[in-house]
C-alpha cells in the first residue's frame, strides 16, 4: 500500500490544464490525486483550503496518514490545509510558493485571493509564524527565475529548502542571496521559471523521492517508479521546457 498524495494546482489553471502537464503523476503513483482551486484561484485562500479540504475528505478517513503537494498558491493553500490537521499530514512539499508575496498580485488586487498573497498581507504574516509549528515536515522546491515574484520571495526559513534549475541561473541566484540556506541544490538543463517548473523532470524526481521518504517513515511502501521526462514524449511540452 501506498500513502495518498493530493496535488493543489496554482491560480488560473483548471482541472483539465492541471492534468495535462501533471497527468504523469497519476501514473507515476497509484494514490495521487489532482486538486484544482475553485474559482480558478481568485476566492480567498481560505476558501480554497476549504475546497481543498472536502476534498480529501471525501477520499479519506480522518486520521488517515497522507502527503500534499502544492504549487504557487496552491502551495499556500496545503500548508494552512497541513496545519488544520497537523497528525494527519505527514509530509508537505511546496512548489514556487509566494510565501513573502508576489509582485503580481498588486497588479491582480481585484481579487481576493491577490489580497491574500501580497507582501506584508496579514495572511501571509500569520502562515509565516504558524507555518514553524510543522518544522521538519516542509520541503520547500523553487527556482531562481520565478518571474512572477523574486525567487527570494519562495525561500521558507526552516523548511528544507531546494533549489531547481541551470547551473548559470542558479550561480546568480546564490551570489545575489549568500545568506539563504539551502538543504540541496539540483541543476538542470532546462529552463526552469514558474510556469513550467512542475513539468520539469529533475523536480518532479525530488516530489517522488520526498514521498517515498515520506512513505517509507510511516509504514507505507515506496512507490520506486521514477518519474518521466514528459517532453521525450509531446513535442508541446518540449518547447515549454525549453
């Protein structure tokens, strides 16, 4: 047996834009599920955590061991969803999270989920303080090309913090942030930035080997499938990885 592994997609994509280019997971792992926001996003994150949250509810027990994974805001989303239910989750991965705000949501401040995700907003200042209570069960995943806000803006004090992408990128990024303390260091050949980095193979690999870890703590089997360079198969997807 596997443990469950719920996916959070970020604003603006829906369910079927969050299957194409995370499809590969759900073959990659028996009991992985994708969890598109509503409302495309743009409801405030609480909503969205509560989505999210009958969700799961809906597949699993309560006090089921599970895993969640989220990307850019959905990553905020799995972490309020882990501190609602501290005993259950028991590995969080997050994905190009704006965890200090992102420039493009004061050029969206329409929305309320905007308000929620813009540097300094009371929401992201309370997750940053009661984010610490789950020390040890973050893997934060980000790149230093984000485009959508500054990498530095992804980077979680006390998670274990990895950064994805080429060696040029990521040389520039480290000179320009010598102080952020990152657990592990991964290159690519690809060109990583936040639009495409959940297709990006050597990330979608270090998601897998966090749920395996995860998996084999808590009595499950790991997976041992490694995941797949999707672009080797859709010419589509090549030419947004770069």
């Amino acid at each position: 047996m596997t443990i469950p592994v719920f996916f959070a997609g970020p604003t603006f994509v829906n369910s079927l834009t969050l299957r194409f280019y995370m499809d590969g997971a759900l073959h990659r792992h028996p009991d992985a599920e994708l969890i598109a926001l509503p409302w495309f996003g743009g409801g405030r994150v609480e909503s969205s955590v509560d989505h999210f949250e009958r969700k799961i509810g809906a597949k699993l027990l309560p006090g089921a061991p599970r895993v969640v994974v989220g990307h850019s805001q959905g990553g905020i989303v799995v972490a309020n969803y882990a501190l609602r239910h501290p005993r259950d989750v028991k590995h969080i991965v997050t994905v190009g999270t704006p965890f200090h705000g992102a420039w493009l949501s004061q050029m969206l401040s329409f929305t309320p989920a905007a308000k929620d995700l813009t540097e300094g907003s009371p929401h992201l200042t309370s997750l940053l303080k009661r984010i610490t209570k789950l020390n040890g069960r973050v893997t934060n995943i980000f790149c230093p090309n984000e485009r959508v806000m500054d990498g530095a803006s992804c980077y979680l004090p006390g998670a274990r913090n990895i950064l994805v992408g080429t060696p040029h990128r990521v040389e520039a990024f480290i000179g320009l942030h010598p102080k952020l303390v990152l657990s592990e260091v991964v290159y690519t050949d690809h060109r990583v930035d936040h639009l495409n980095e959940m297709m990006v193979p050597e990330l979608r690999r270090i998601i897998w080997r966090i749920v395996d870890e995860a998996s084999e703590a808590n009595g499950f089997e790991p997976n041992g499938v490694p995941d797949t360079d999707l672009s080797d198969a859709n010419p589509l997807l090549r030419r947004i990885l770069g």
